[in-house]
C-alpha cells in the first residue's frame, strides 16, 4: 500500500488535540512546549521510515499503517474473530490460505519487491503493541520515581524521554486508523464493482491526507472546542488487553469508506465546491475522532500502569530495606 494517512500537517493536528484532551491531569513532563513539539515531530515519524524505499523497511512498516477489512473474509477471518496476537494473525491466515486457495487474495509476489501487501495489514496489532510499550515504561517511570534516592534524576530523565518517544510514535498508527481510506482496500480510488461511480483517482488518498486540511486551513486550535470532556474510555481485557477496543475503533472508522466516496462525487473536497464546507467538517471530525482515541490510549498506559515489582525489590535490597 503506497499510499499514507495524513500528510505531517494532520499527524500534527491529531497530537495536539489529544495533547489538549488530556488535560491538567496529565504531568508535566508531557504538556509542556518542548514536549508538545518533540510529540507532533513524532508524530510522522513512521512515514519518514517509509521513505528509506528499502525492502527490509517496507516488510516491517508498510502494512502496520492499516487494515484493509473486506479482505479479512478472504482469510477466514472477521473483525470480531481476529485473534490478539500478531503472529496468531499471521498463522491463522496461513492456515486458511493452504487450505482454499481457491479463496485466498491473488497475490503476485513479481510486483511486491518488498514483500509487505500480501497480507490485509497490521494496523490494530501495531497499535495494540506500541500501547504495551508504552505501559511498560510508565511503569518502569513510577517505580524510578518512587526510589529516586536510588534511581537518580538522570534514570528519571530517560524514563521520562523514552514515554514521549512511544507517545509520539503511538500518535501515527492512531492516527492513521482515524482516515477511513486506511481500513479499507478501496484506499486509494475504487476497486472492482463500481455500480456507484465512485473515483478511481489514485490520486484521492493524497488529496485527503493534505489536500483538503490545506485548502480549508484546518489547524488544531480550531478545533479545541469540538473536542470532548474526556479522551475515550479504553480497558484492559483478559488476554486482548486493549486490542478489541482498537479493532472497534477500527471498524468506526471503516464505516465512513463509502461516505468519504459519496462525498468526493458530490465534489465536497473540492475548494470551489458550495458543498467544500461539508468535506471539511468531515475530515475536522475524523482528526477529532483520531485524538480522542489517541488520547484515551495515553491516558489508560498511564493510569493502569502501576508498579515494577522486580525493579521494586532491586532498589529496595539496593536501599538496604
């Protein structure tokens, strides 16, 4: 999948308002100017990965960007039914490709140098997993701050930048899954049956990603006041932990693919359009959806995160205790 969600300018709009939303609360650390422009610099960092054009590059990143969901069928899979686990993902659509490849997707591995576009794409476990991480080190943070005396302030500093870092990084996919044109194998024009006329521009993607928050100016400060009282509750699950969460964020997204199409035909991301107002409102509220989320994400690593207990009894026998 060549194409990206959201050119720098939204990944940026999509951190900040998520910044925004977590509120007072939040420490410090992860509000303040330095940081809110160390996250939005982040924020498009893994499509800057993508411009290495390297095969061993594009394998691990391309498909982590989305998830085509109509191909999900064809691997004996639903949303609902995909499994946790990234690589319980992989085998199970293995499983199925071996045994009716009379159904499997028509793959020619001639036209996929790096070979990342055989499978429907990683999104929500990428998601799922930089969430973990980030857990893990608001976890390792708690535990260094509550044994500062022996962890010290530049362990504290590091704990501090890798949680901005993961932050930032997190930011992407998350935005990424808000842009309806990345859960969907129509991304970037339609594909197949075409009753509806919809556009077959490959051009489309590129044009929502930036076109349409270029030409109407959208900027995040704009946007303060349509966001909610609170970032989007997630949980914890038995054995998925957040995954189900994201795949439902997922599938809200995907079921704006045929209205971002019917909007495109009616000319609606056009500037020159009477109906450019409604495109507008339409990728505003997808970046709001994507912060939401994001933040909800954020707020629960951090929140749920508790406390190291191997590192605990480390500085605890270190203390003398």
């Amino acid at each position: 999948m060549p194409a990206r969600a959201w050119d720098e300018e939204g990944h940026v709009i999509v951190t900040e308002l998520a910044v925004r939303l977590l509120g007072d609360d939040a420490p410090e650390f992860i509000r303040n100017a330095a940081a809110r422009a160390r996250l939005s610099f982040l924020s498009a960092e893994p499509d800057r990965w993508r411009n290495m054009q390297l095969p061993p590059m594009g394998h691990i990143n391309s498909p982590d960007h989305y998830i085509d969901i109509e191909l999900l069928e064809l691997y004996g899979l639903t949303p609902q039914t995909l499994p946790p686990f990234r690589y319980d993902y992989v085998a199970a659509m293995v499983r199925h490709k071996a045994a009716h490849p009379d159904q499997a997707y028509h793959y020619d591995p001639s036209k996929d140098n790096d070979r990342s576009k055989e499978w429907p794409g990683f999104a929500p476990y990428r998601i799922s997993e930089l969430y973990v991480q980030l857990k893990s080190s608001w976890r390792t943070l708690n535990t260094y701050e509550k044994y500062a005396d022996v962890a010290g302030d530049a362990a504290i500093q590091n704990c501090r930048e890798d949680i901005v870092y993961l932050m930032g990084i997190l930011s992407h996919y998350v935005g990424d899954c808000a842009q309806p044109l990345h859960t969907t194998k129509h991304f970037n024009g339609w594909v197949g049956e075409n009753p509806k006329g919809y556009t077959t521009d490959t051009k489309f993607h590129q044009h929502i990603d930036g076109g349409v928050i270029s030409a109407a100016k959208i900027r995040a400060e704009g946007l303060f006041e349509r966001l909610p009282t609170a970032p989007r509750a997630v949980a914890e699950q038995p054995e998925s932990g957040v995954f189900r969460d994201v795949v439902a964020y997922c599938l809200e997204t995907f079921a704006w693919v045929e209205p971002i199409y019917e909007l495109e035909k009616r000319g609606a991301f056009r500037a020159e359009s009477e109906s450019f107002a409604e495109g507008t409102r339409f990728i505003e509220d997808r970046l709001v959806a994507g912060a939401v989320m994001l933040a909800g994400l954020w707020d629960a690593a951090r929140r749920d995160a508790g406390i190291d207990a191997y590192r605990e009894k480390s500085f605890q026998r270190r203390r003398g205790e």
